[in-house]
C-alpha cells in the first residue's frame, strides 16, 4: 500500500508521462488544428490569467508555498518534541535552528540554479539566431516580455517546461519528507486550520501546475525544445536533495 509520502516522493514519473502524452496527442492533431485551436480558445493562449498568475508570478506562488511548507514542518516537529518530558525540551530549539537554515538555504539554492539554468537558455536561444523584437539589445526572456517585446527565432528550450518542473517538484519533495516523518514518527497530524489549508494549497496549485504543463506539451514548442526543458526541470532537486545531502561538506554546510 502506498503512503502519502511514498505517492508524494514518485510525482516525479509524472512530468515525463504528460509530455508523451502530450506530444503524441500534438501529432494527431496536426499543426493546423492546433493553431486554430490556440487562437479559438482563451485558456490555449499564453497570456490568459491562470498563465499570468501561476507562471509569469510562479516565483511568487512558489515561494508563498515554499515557506507555508517549512512553517508546517517546523510546527509539526516542534509540537511533537513538545510532549516530551521537561528535562528533554531543549531539542526543539536545536531543531528550530537547524530546520531554519535548511530552508533558507534552499530557498537561495533554489535561485540560484534557476539563474543559472535560465541563462543558459537564454545563451542557446541567442546564439541560435534568437532575439527579441521591440527590444534588440535585451538578452534575458524574462526582460523581454516586462518590456512588452517577443522572444522570436532560434532554438527555443521550454522555460516553461524547465520552471513549472524544478519548483513543482521542490514542493513534491518537501511533501514527502513532511508525510515520512508524519508517518515514521507516528505524528498526529496536527489539528490546525493554518496546517491543513497549507497542505491543500499545495496540492491545489501542483494540480493546476501539472494542468499547464499538459497545454504546454500539446501546443507549444518543438518536441527536443520540450524534451530538453522537462530534463532540466530535475536540476534543482538533484542539486538540492540528492548531491549536497550526499556530500558531508556540503550537507553541513547548508543543511546542518
């Protein structure tokens, strides 16, 4: 029987499946009929609402939940250390410290790599024969749409693929680890409004990201554009959760 960790922990599987999916159901149905498509249909444009918000301010959203996730992990922690005897309470002060410093060393680790990532996008595109009309000497996508221009010509990596994918699945991790100690712990999931509006946030804005990504894959993008930016959308979890946890100096040095 799976758990909600377990479940949480294998969301992985499911970016490289829509993109398939995606991909194959872009092939049936022709390049024609996806163009009408895209012009018929409000939510097939790249600038409808759920776009604007969850995307073009993904960074916002992400980062309202990234910290709703760490308040829920300290929480539960700390309310579980507190039913310890007297002389034993002094841990929770130890933990708050050490859970502290590892969220906002991931917050910034995060930032970083997705900096890095996004310039080298950036860098393809460019030197592929890309640009940005109305603002020749900008160099960034994100620059270029503030400015009211269009990214046009070379080859293009889907950053929204490569974006949707790293913060999505930072959340689906962070889940699991709250889930596994829940579970290993034999915690009681506490019986808080705050706590449980959190967690069905989460969930809620990781559905409609998923939903996004379906549209993305189907109506947008050449198929290596998309391959390649669903790939690149591991880097900060691997980074994050499987190279520095590994390396003693670097676990220490951000996480402990």
């Amino acid at each position: 029987m799976l758990t909600y960790s377990a479940i949480c922990k294998r969301a992985f599987i499911v970016y490289p499946i829509e993109l398939c999916l995606g991909i194959a159901l872009a092939w049936c149905m022709g390049e024609y009929r996806l163009e009408i498509q895209r012009q018929r249909y409000y939510f097939l444009n790249s600038k409808n609402f759920v776009n604007e918000v969850f995307a073009y301010n993904g960074n916002l959203v992400w980062t309202l939940l990234f910290v709703s996730m760490a308040y829920v992990q300290i929480d539960t922690k700390c309310r579980n250390y507190a039913i310890l005897p007297q002389y034993q309470r002094n841990v929770p002060n130890y933990q708050i410290k050490g859970l502290l410093k590892q969220y906002v060393s991931k917050f910034i680790l995060k930032n970083v790599v997705l900096m890095v990532i996004f310039c080298f996008i950036d860098g393809i595109f460019i030197l592929t024969g890309g640009s940005c009309l109305r603002a020749a000497n900008t160099y960034s996508a994100e620059k270029c749409r503030a400015s009211g221009g269009q990214w046009v010509g070379g080859f293009d990596i889907s950053g929204h693929f490569c974006f949707l994918v790293n913060i999505s699945m930072i959340l689906w991790l962070e889940l699991s680890q709250y889930w596994k100690y829940v579970e290993q712990e034999a915690v009681m999931v506490p019986n808080s409004r705050l706590i449980k509006a959190s967690l069905i946030m989460t969930v809620s804005v990781l559905a409609i990201w998923i939903a996004m990504l379906m549209i993305t894959s189907i109506y947008y993008h050449t198929v290596l554009e998309k391959v390649l930016g669903c790939l690149m959308g591991y880097t900060c979890v691997i980074v994050m959760y499987w190279l520095i946890p590994r390396s003693s100096f670097c676990n220490k040095l951000f996480y402990c």
